[in-house]
C-alpha cells in the first residue's frame, strides 16, 4: 500500500478546500438516464459535460435531481421510502447523509439443465453516502452474497479461481466471480463471497477532483470497454481528474493496486498473500465541439513482486504524463505490459456514434464500433447496436502474469482475445415499468487447454497451441420489471436467460428462467 499512500499524498495536495461530489452507481441505468440528459437538454450540452466515457461519473456532469427524482405522490413515511427517496436521511448544517438497503434475492431454474435444481443469488448489503460542509464527499457498500448459478458460470468462475503452491507447481482451488469477489464452497456447487467498495472525492474547484477508494473503472461508450471494464474485481486506487482550457480537456490519472491470484510460497502471516502488480491509466479527453469527443488511453500493468515477495517497483509508473512511459519502456518485456488506446465519441440529435481501437504489441488489436439511439419514436425506448473484435495476442504478455488482468480477470472485454462479437439490445420504459432485451453473438478461437475461447490466464497466443477450431455462442437475457425508486435502484423483475453454446462436436444450451427483487447499483455481467 505504500505506493498508494504516495500517490494520495502527491494528488491530495491540490487541497482540500472547495465542495465535494458523489459519483453516481457505475451501473447501465443510471448510465442510459446521464447520456439521455446530455442529449436532449441543451443547457447540460457544455464542453465541461462532454466528457462521458469514464466511469463512474461524478455527478455535477449531470443532472442529479433529473437521474433520481421520481414525480409521484406518497403521503406515508414507509411509501416515500420505498418509491420516491433514500431510506434513510440525516441532514443539519453542512451536512447530508442518506443509508439504502442493498439486495438481490433471485430465484429460478434452468430448464435446460439433467435435474430442475433451484438457482438462486442472495445478496445483503447496505450502501451509506455523506457529503459535508459542501467539501468532502464519499460512498461506502457493503455486499454479503450467495449464489447457485447455470453451469456455464459455473465452469467459467472456477476456471479463474486462486493458485496456491503445491510443490513445485500451482495448483487452482476456490474460484472468482466476476465483477463481485473471490469465493469460497456454499453447499455442494454453490458460491459464498463478501467484498466491500468505497470511494471518498475531493473537488477543490471546478478544474480539479481528487479520488481514492477501493473499486473499478469503465472507460468507453459501449455495453463492453475495449480498454479499462468493471468486469474485474474492486481494487485499491487513486484518481485525479484535471480539467483544461474551458472544460474542452479532461485529463485523468488512475493508479491502482492489482493482484495475480497466484499464492506467495513463503509468508509469515495466517494466511499467505497474493502477488501484487501495479497499474497506471491515463486518459485525456479531448472535446473538440460538445458533440465530438477524442479520447487518447494508456494502460500499464507494472511488476510489484514475485515469488519471493516484494520488488522495489520501477518508480516510472508515477509518471503522469501520457504515453511517456510506453516509449520508454516499448522494448521491455519483463515484468512490463501496456497497451494503447482511441475512444471516439459523436452524438448527433438523439444518437451517439462511438468507436474504440486498442494498439497492443506494436499492432492494432481490437476495435469497437457503435450506435446508441436515444427515445427512438417514443420516449425511453432505446436501441444499441455493438460490434467488437479483438485480434491474436491482444492483451497478453511474455510473461502470463502480466496479462492484461486483475483478479485472474480480464481488465477489458470478458472475451479476452482472438474474437468477434455482435450486440443487439433494446430498452424500454414506460412510467414505473421496463423492459430490456440483450443479444450477443460470438465467434471465439479454441485452445487445447481451456475450451472457451482463450482465458486471459494463457501464455501469449504464439506459445500455446490454437487447435484451428471456432466456438459459437448466442446469449440473449430478456428481463420486464417494475423500478419503484431512483434513488437506489429498487426493483422486481422476471427474466430469461437463454444461451446456446456450439462446439466442434457437441452443444450446451442454458435456459435460465428467473424472478427477483433488487437495488441494482452495480452491472452483473453474465452474458460471457
């Protein structure tokens, strides 16, 4: 952590006086609703509000009153809790500080599965947020969880589970679960994990805004980021965000702590540690007309320590100034790992045209094309089409533990590498009620050793053996439901998930029917 507690100390001296902002929930909602009110309200359509592609968004970009603010009637305290505010409130001078329940409790099965078992996720959790005196502002959640889940999820969190040394070689146990925590056995096949997230923002004016927490980061414009997703699990981090000549430029710097799931052999405390890496992100945002935004990325994965335990890192990775670093180190190939990156973004009327290209080993690896239409024909009905593709090698290293990852997870697309994927999806909402409709479609490279596609815990491509086969997978979750409060995101839902998997040779199919209630402040992405 001492790297970390650097980094605080060097960004937090901008100062801390000034006003504090929350960031709203990195979550597809809240996200659709601020890039509906960048669109069609002009007086938010500011060069200093253009910059949109990283997430979460701090909420003086938007409108917060227009994301949270239900305009409906209740006259009892229980029902003005339930549909239209926090749960809890305590407000004085200077000071606000609002208490939600967090919950998803799902249950349903899988009719296409031998035996109808009950799945079923149960989350509990509680969310507190705090401003004072207008300076300081942060947000702490709290998530217990339980799940039985399809299978292919399944497969897919026990192959990226935690390696601890057995004798000379690793051997994987546990599992991990994507974008939540690593796990441990509940029941026969099911999964118990907890985890903690929390940020605390400082903006001392309205060029500035210091951030240090435990989370993740989504950079991009798209339903998947080709450069930095939220798929991972949470990491310790430091964020300064500057903004430039009028609010056309936004430059951030991201500094974050990350691990290999890989067990030290040797240790002195209960339990051993996991090999440490670390990671810087820089991205400048440039917004050429409110409408038009070119955003330039790089990403750099660094070596902390190894099997031994600790290494004096390479003191370059404080560098904030972009894209120095990846020519001084473009030849380094131990303990070393960047790419580089474009996020392009047009809007025009009530459509955003956006695009992503990743530059990695010297090469273009991946790109990303796509439109988002806002209220198209009737208010609230959206639709999004996506391509993605990423080419051979693209996020992998020499060396394998400086993959492009974090938590055995990927930090970009769930697909890793070697892809092609198609995205359909349709939103609609009438008043209280909401549907949405997702279709992906995927074309994935096989290996010999891992048949789905190729992990991000592979050697680079050139070393492991391709076995010229293509894997075939079609997911589409459709879900209809009643959101009874902004504020938390409270909701019940009925849903269907359907994937059909086609290998050289054999099919697996998953016909997941479920039913829940939640407060869904984080994205549960499945559709891998």
């Amino acid at each position: 952590m001492r790297e970390l507690l650097i980094i605080i100390l060097v960004v937090g001296g901008f100062g801390s006086l000034g006003y504090g902002q929350l960031y709203f929930p990195n979550e597809q909602y809240y996200n659709n609703e601020i890039d509906r009110i960048f669109l069609s309200d002009s007086a938010n359509k500011t060069f200093f509000n253009a910059h949109l592609s990283l997430r979460p968004i701090l909420d003086k970009r938007s409108n917060p009153d227009s994301v949270y603010y239900k305009d409906s009637k209740h006259y009892y305290w229980i029902t003005q809790k339930i549909f239209k505010e926090n749960f809890l409130i305590f407000e004085g001078d200077g000071f606000w500080c609002a208490v939600d329940p967090v919950l998803d409790l799902e249950g349903g099965t899988d009719f296409s599965a031998d035996s109808l078992d009950m799945l079923y996720w149960n989350t509990r959790g509680i969310r507190v947020q705090a401003k004072f005196l207008d300076k300081v502002a942060f947000s702490t959640v709290v998530y217990e969880n339980q799940a039985m889940v399809p299978q292919y999820v399944s497969e897919y969190v026990d192959a990226h589970g935690e390696f601890r040394p057995s004798g000379t070689n690793y051997k994987q146990q546990n599992a991990v679960f994507p974008g939540y925590a690593r796990t441990k056995a509940f029941k026969t096949t099911g999964y118990d994990f907890a985890f903690a997230e929390g940020q605390v923002s400082i903006v001392p004016n309205k060029y500035f805004n210091v951030q240090f927490g435990n989370g993740n980061h989504f950079i991009g414009n798209g339903y998947r980021s080709l450069l930095l997703s939220d798929f991972s699990l949470n990491y310790p981090f430091a964020k300064f965000e500057g903004n430039l000549w009028k609010g056309r430029i936004q430059y951030n710097a991201i500094y974050a702590i990350h691990q290999n799931l890989y067990r030290m052999p040797y240790y002195n405390s209960v339990e051993s540690t996991y090999e440490r890496k670390l990671g810087t992100y820089h991205y400048l945002d440039f917004a050429v007309t409110p409408s038009l935004q070119i955003g330039l990325f790089e990403g750099a994965l660094w070596k902390r320590s190894d099997s031994l335990g600790s290494v004096e890192p390479n003191w370059l990775f404080l560098n904030p100034v972009p894209f120095v670093n990846a020519g001084i180190m473009s030849n380094e190939t131990s303990g070393y790992n960047h790419i580089l990156g474009v996020n392009v973004s047009w809007t025009f009327l009530k459509n955003r045209l956006y695009a992503q290209a990743v530059i990695d080993n010297k090469t273009l690896g991946a790109a990303q094309l796509g439109i988002r239409t806002m209220d198209l024909f009737t208010p609230k009905l959206d639709v999004q089409v996506e391509f993605n593709h990423a080419s051979s090698n693209t996020y992998l290293a020499q060396e394998k533990r400086y993959n492009y990852s974090h938590g055995n997870l990927p930090l970009a697309h769930p697909l890793t590498t070697r892809f092609t994927e198609g995205m359909l999806q349709i939103n609609y909402e009438i008043k209280e009620v909401f549907f949405t409709n997702r279709l992906l479609i995927s074309e994935r490279q096989l290996n010999d050793t891992l048949y789905n596609g190729i992990s991000i815990l592979n050697d680079e491509i050139g070393s492991i053996s391709l076995i010229g086969e293509t894997q075939q997978v079609l997911v589409n979750q459709l879900e209809l439901g009643y959101r009874f409060n902004k504020n938390y995101n409270l909701q019940a839902v009925i849903g269907w998930l359907y994937r059909n998997e086609q290998n050289p040779g054999s099919r697996n199919i998953t016909n997941y029917v479920y039913a829940g209630i939640r407060t869904r402040l984080r994205n549960k992405t499945l559709d891998f």
